[in-house]
C-alpha cells in the first residue's frame, strides 16, 4: 500500500477539489440554459430527471401556500371532520363554517397535497392526512406556525435585524428572562412540548437502553412526559427533573407521575445541577441555546455527574442531506426568529462534549432522525 506524503495528498485533494468544481460549474451552466431545459424535458432519458427537477422547483415555489392550506385545514378541523366516514362537500362546508364555494377551494388543495381524496362525491381521510391525525404533536405545532408565519412575513428584515419584535420571542421567553420563574407562558410552551414530546421519546428510548442506569436526571424536562416514557422502560430507576420553577410546578402537578420522581426547581444558568445521576439526559433543550449557554450547561452537567457517568443529548441534528430541510432550513429560521439556538451537527456536539470534558461520544442511530438524532459521551472514571 503506498502512503503518500501530506504535500502530495494535499495537491490531491485539491486537484480533486478543483475538477469537482469544475464539473458543477458546467453543470449548472446546463442546468440553467433554457434550451437545454427544453431539450432535456423533451429528451427521453432525461425526461424524468426534467420533470422531477421542475416539480420539485414548483414545489419550493408554491410551499409557502401550502403550509397555509395545511393551517386552515387543522384550524378548521377539516381532517377531523371526515375521519370517522366520508362527507359531502356540503355537509363539510356547513361544519367548517365556510361557503360551498369556499370549502370546495380548500377540499380541493387539501386533496391534492393527499390530506383528504375524493370517494366518489364524498371526502374522506387521505393517506397523509391519516398520518398527521396520528401525530398530536405535529398538530399542535401546525397550530402554533401561526406565530412562525407572523415573524416570516419579511425575512429580509429579520435576517437584518430590522424586524419588529418577534411573536416567537416573546412565546419563548423563557430562554432568555431574567426571572425565568415569573414566565407568564411556562404552562403554553410546557404543553407544546409535551403534545409532541411522547413520539420522540419512543425513538429515543428504542435507540438507547436506560434500563442500565440507577439515576436519571432529565434537564429541562418539561411536564415530565419523556421521563414517564423512561419510567416504562426502566420502573426500577430513580427519577429526577430539573426545570425552571414555573416549569418544575406544573411537573408537580402532573397526574400520575412516578414515586420515583423527584422534582428539582432552578435554572441551569444560576444554579448547580442536583448530583447522584449516572445519566443525563437533555432532550430538544440544547438547540434552544447559544454556545455560550451550551457550554455552561455541559459544564454544569459534568461536574454534575459521577465518574463514568452518561449524558445523552437528543434533538434534531444537521447530519444529512436527509434532515438538512428539517435541521438547516426550517429550524435554522425558526430559531433565528425565537431569538437563540441553531441546529447542531453531531460534530459541533461532540467538540463541545469534548471541550466540556467528557469522552467515548457516540452518535446512536434513531428510527427517524428526522425528529431526533442522538449523542451519548460519558464522564471519565
């Protein structure tokens, strides 16, 4: 095997570089020539390739109407509606209060993005729509967009910073408070979490068995629903939460929670982490800060934590093509607009990890990364 010197593998790599660049530049001069468009749809090899491109293009195009067609079908309850049996357009139009002509327009979109289809003169449940109504959570936050498509009204202005002050801001005020206890809107944010939180528990708790841990502190954990879900999976294990106080009340009050939970009101920003945990878990909490947080909560929890003990971090991550939609695109503006945070790839994380002080950091594959993706390290010990 020849093992080249590092002059030589740098002038590979980048003659590499260069040829790569090369060919997409002339690709994208194809690409954008019209009559090349026009040849390559007409061509029948690349006919496929044509239309795929143009739709997908349209798709960019048109997505904004059709996050609003989505909105009104949920605000309307329009899914809702026909999932216990199909209905006349007229029938629907008089629940949803709406004229025929109205509900039509939106049956119609709604159909055509396979959220309703059409049985004959009737609407029943589409195969996309039947999923959605199966996830709450993704109900909740389409409800929720609302103050989302508000901030993106001018992202010309909020990529300036020239915009008013945004409705997510001050939903998520929290984040950056200066008494996070007094936030009016713990009990809103709380439950938006939660609504969705049960689905990516399951993935995350498939990808990694808690059931090998005695004490597991979940930071930032909300109303407690993901550390029910670990209670199913571990009923031996000793339960704590650390959330902010306003927070940490309405975990109190859940109902049925686990005896083996115990509450622990603070914010990480001023306060110590309880210690005894040989896991802790962060669960869609450290894309909602800026480095500079992140990196006194790792550090907190690292003290926090025995030798050899585990953290585990899970939220979406910007690691693939796959989720880049998700992890670049969608939380990268949704975060801007809340005011902190981005989307982190696992390599951010494992460097922060390692700056924090832990080691063995691993990527665990979950079911659909696209809810979450998940990086486990340990303290040394």
């Amino acid at each position: 095997m020849t093992v080249l010197a590092p002059d030589e593998r740098d002038r590979r790599e980048a003659w590499t570089v260069r040829w790569r660049d090369r060919w997409r530049d002339l690709r994208n001069r194809l690409v954008g020539d019209p009559r090349f468009q026009r040849f390559a749809a007409a061509f029948p090899p690349t006919r496929p390739v044509a239309r795929r491109q143009a739709a997908a293009l349209f798709d960019l195009c048109a997505g904004f109407v059709y996050s609003q067609v989505l909105f009104a079908c949920v605000r309307l309850r329009l899914l809702d509606h026909v999932a216990a049996g199909a209905l006349t357009p007229e029938a629907l139009a008089r629940q949803m209060g709406l004229s025929p002509a109205a509900a039509l327009r939106l049956i119609r979109a709604a159909a055509a993005l396979d959220l309703v289809e059409w049985r004959g003169l009737h609407i029943g449940l589409g195969m996309r729509g039947a999923a959605l109504r199966g996830n709450p959570g993704a109900l909740a936050m389409i409800d929720h967009h609302a103050m989302l498509y508000r901030d993106l009204a001018d992202p010309v202005a909020l990529l300036r910073g020239e915009a008013a002050p945004a409705q997510l801001s001050r939903f998520w005020a929290y984040v950056e408070a200066a008494d996070p206890a007094a936030t009016a809107d713990a009990a809103a944010y709380t439950a938006l979490m939660a609504s969705s939180q049960s689905l990516v528990a399951e993935d995350i708790l498939d990808a990694y068995p808690v059931a090998r841990h005695r004490v597991i502190l979940d930071v930032g954990g909300g109303d407690g629903t993901f550390l029910a879900a670990v209670h199913r999976r571990a009923p031996d294990a000793r339960l704590m939460l650390f959330d902010l106080p306003a927070v940490a009340a309405l975990a109190a009050a859940r109902p049925g929670r686990p005896d083996s939970l115990t509450i622990h009101p603070g914010s990480f920003r001023t306060d110590d982490l309880p210690e005894g945990a040989d896991l802790v878990t962060l669960v869609r909490v450290v894309h909602d800060h800026d480095d500079e947080l992140v990196r006194l909560l790792l550090t907190r929890i690292h003290r926090a934590l025995p030798p050899g003990g585990t953290l585990m971090i899970a939220e979406p991550m910007a690691q693939s093509a796959e989720v880049a939609p998700m992890a670049d695109a969608y939380f990268g503006f949704y975060l801007m607009a809340m005011g902190s945070g981005e989307a982190r790839s696992p390599e951010a994380l494992e460097a922060m990890l390692r700056d924090a002080g832990f080691t063995d950091v691993r990527r665990r594959p979950t079911r659909r990364p696209l809810f979450a993706g998940l990086v486990t390290a340990r303290k040394p010990g």
